[in-house]
C-alpha cells in the first residue's frame, strides 16, 4: 500500500528538490530500521527536537522521497508457502490483458514492466505447487510463462539505501 504522492511516473523524479542531506539520510536510514518509530526517538538519533523531525518527515513525503508505509506479511502464514518470480512475454496484442490479469489476481504480490525479451516479471504466491500451475495457466492464456520458484531469501527485501 502506498500513501500520498507517488511519482506519476515511479522513477523518482523530483524537479527542483535539493539534495538530500546528512539528516534526511540519518532519518530515512532511521525509518528504514523502524517504520513506525515514534518522532521523540528519531528525533534523539539524528539529535534534533521532534517537532524538526516531524517537519523533516512531512517534507519528505510531501516531495516524493518518501512514497508510503508499508506492512511486511509473511505469505506463508497466510497459507501461500510457494513464492516464484514469473516472466512473461505477451501474445501479439496481449500486453494490456497481462498488465490487467495481474491487477486482478491477489495471488501476484508484485508486477514489474521490464525490458528484454519478457515484458513482464511477477511476483506470486501460492498455497501449494499445482494451484501455481493452475495460476500460471491463467497467464499461459496470452503468452509464454518463465517460472524460478524462490528456495530461500538471504537478503530480505529492503528500500534502496540513501547513498
């Protein structure tokens, strides 16, 4: 789920804006580790008073730098123990019917448009191996389906780091 301003185009762009610097970097790196650390505690980690923290943060959200909040939930506990990233390349004239499948699908956690020869890389869930199949299926109906199925996660997602 995201929140607010989310850059219409989802490349970051922020015309205009000035750099980040060493406190938004201190702050986000801070949020990053807590999400819902309360502005008191980041305020005594990056040493300034919370109502400067809570000014920093509205400023980041307002330009985009920070886009939501978001709950991390573990799909296995809820049922769906197999993950696989999907590649797809659409049919001739399937490009949209994909984009939209995937929407509709609760089961696709994540759909990316990428380049190369797929056009598109999934994310999906699934409770067992053949309900998988039955869901590739779905895909299968409006082009060629490339499956890795995720046998462990060493590095668990996370937002880029402020550099």
């Amino acid at each position: 789920m995201t929140s607010r301003s989310e850059s219409s185009t989802g490349r970051g762009d922020r015309p205009g804006q000035r750099p980040l610097d060493d406190v938004d970097r201190r702050l986000l790196a801070s949020l990053t580790e807590d999400a819902r650390a309360s502005a008191a505690e980041l305020a005594r980690r990056v040493g300034m008073s919370a109502p400067a923290v809570r000014e920093r943060i509205a400023r980041l959200e307002e330009t985009g730098v920070i886009r939501g909040y978001r709950l991390d939930v573990d799909p296995a506990a809820l049922g769906l123990p197999v993950t696989a990233w999907v590649r797809v390349r659409p049919g001739p004239g399937q490009l949209p019917r994909i984009a939209d499948l995937a929407a509709r699908l609760p089961e696709v956690s994540e759909c990316h448009r990428v380049s190369g020869e797929d056009c598109f890389l999934l994310k999906v869930h699934a409770p067992s191996i053949a309900a998988m199949e039955d869901l590739l299926d779905r895909f299968l109906l409006h082009g060629q389906t490339n499956s890795s199925f995720v046998v462990s996660t060493p590095v668990p997602p996370r937002p880029p780091s402020p550099g």
